[in-house]
C-alpha cells in the first residue's frame, strides 16, 4: 500500500514539474524571463507569504499617535527575525531599514526615523517584504493613525479595492496588462491619480523579479499568465495628480502636489484556476 501511496505521489510530482518546465519553455520561447515555479519552489513561497502576513498582523497594532517610525520598524524587523527571516528591504541597494514606512504625501519608500512620529489624523503605509528559504514575500497596507477624515478613509479603501479588481484578471489564459487596466480604470474612476513612475513587478528567489506591472492602461494586452507565476501587485494611488518626485535622500517618493497617497500590495499565485494571495491568508471578504 505505502509503495503505491509513494509511486502516485511521485507520478504527481514529476507531472507538476513537466508541467512547470512547459511553461517556462513557452516563455522562453516568446523571450521573456519570468519564472515559472515548480510546486516545491510554491510550497516555499506560501510560507513566505504566510509569515509576512502574520508580521503585518501584529506590526499594525503598533500604529498610534506618538509612535516613532524608528520603533515601528525595529518592532518588525525583529518579528521577522524570530521567525528564522531574514528582512529583504534591509540593506537592499543601501536601503537602510526593514520597513518603508511612509506618511500621508509620501508614497513609497520613506525611511524609518527616531524623530518621525505618528500623528493623529495620518495615513501611513507599511512596505515590508521578508526571505524564507532563499524565497521571497512582499506586502504593504495603508492605516490610519487615531480619527482621519472621511476623504482619507476613501483613498485608502479605494487602493484596496483596485488590488481586487486587478485581481479578477490573474487567472492563467488572461493577459499581464488587463490586471494593470483593471487597477487604473477603477482607481481613476474616482478621480485619482495613478502613479506612473512605481510599478508592481514578479517576484520568487529574488525581490524584483520580471514582469514589470505597472498599475494604469497599456496599449498592448502583455504576456499570457500561466500556472505557477508570483507577482507582486501594487496599486500607488494619489489623492490629487499621479505625478511624484524624489526627495533628497535618493528613496523617498511623494507626490508633486502635496496631496495623500496610499499603497496596498500582496504577492500572489497564478493557479488553474482562481488566483491565491499568498500574503493574504484568511478571508478578505
């Protein structure tokens, strides 16, 4: 019986690893250098997402007036630690925190500080991504710090909704950029702006992995979505213009109109069948 159990378990495997390495050919084929992960490489990238949520879960019962963005990320950096983590924004190209922590106008990227402090009425956004077994997960969410006004709370819940309707295309056989005209036209519907200048990207033994996936309409479809993929989508979403720039120290972004901004992103699976959220494990209902 255990031979037979075992001999049906590894036609399985060998099946799912043919099936993955089909993929990549066909990708290969049409030159693109997106990988296609094999069911051991997914089962790794699960937990990887699995942890980084539970990090999120309890990073963001620390959001309060009066906190600094410095404890915010040394609270987290030390969560992903003790899961046997190591955190991949740390140090990655001289980025010098665990956490992109970043207030109200600024949209991405903004460095963690003992001198910023929380305040009440803020938007804050928490970037953070972590490396399990040479693997990697990506997540950010937006919160609001004590009462914020009606206008913020929209902003904020209209970035999340564009994630899940840019979601609706991430099912194989769909085309990358339908995600990424799901997310504007929805976003835009509202009157926002969607930032141009910031994409969402792939995503597995590296933390930017091919495609890049921006969050607006394109003039073409893009690649096909098979089985296997793991993306990171991202929705960037101003207030006011999509225009932003660079602040002086070379990584925080905001927006050029002094507007808010808010950013929601989970690293996914492209399955047969409906999309997973590896980063986002219980119900999203």
């Amino acid at each position: 019986m255990y031979s037979r159990i075992l001999q049906r378990f590894c036609s399985r495997q060998k099946k799912e690893r043919a099936q993955s390495g089909q993929n990549a050919r066909k990708l290969r084929r049409i030159g693109m250098s997106v990988s296609i992960k094999s069911s051991s490489e997914i089962k790794r990238m699960r937990e990887a997402g699995r942890l980084l949520e539970q990090v999120h879960d309890e990073v963001a019962k620390l959001i309060r007036p009066g906190i600094s963005t410095w404890e915010i990320d040394k609270t987290g950096e030390e969560l992903i630690r003790s899961r046997g983590c190591i955190p991949n924004f740390l140090n990655y190209n001289g980025f010098p925190a665990s956490f992109c922590i970043s207030i109200n106008d600024e949209v991405v990227h903004g460095i963690p500080s003992r001198e910023r402090k929380l305040k009440d009425g803020d938007i804050v956004s928490l970037d953070a991504g972590l490396i399990y077994k040479h693997y990697h997960s990506d997540a950010a969410r937006t919160y609001g710090v004590g009462i914020i006004s009606p206008e913020a709370r929209k902003l904020m819940d209209v970035t999340r909704e564009s994630f899940f309707e840019g979601l609706k295309y991430a099912k194989a056989g769909k085309h990358l950029f339908e995600i990424s005209g799901a997310i504007g036209a929805y976003a835009e519907s509202f009157g926002y702006g969607v930032v141009r200048d910031l994409v969402g990207h792939g995503i597995g033994t590296k933390l930017h992995e091919e495609p890049q996936i921006p969050n607006f309409k394109q003039k073409k479809r893009g690649m096909k979505l098979y089985p296997g993929m793991t993306l990171a989508i991202e929705p960037m979403i101003n207030q006011g213009r999509a225009d932003v720039v660079w602040l002086d120290d070379n990584w925080t972004v905001v927006t050029d109109d002094g507007s808010l901004s808010s950013h929601y992103e989970n690293t996914i699976l492209i399955t047969d069948g409906e999309p997973e959220i590896l980063t986002l494990t219980k119900s999203f209902e």
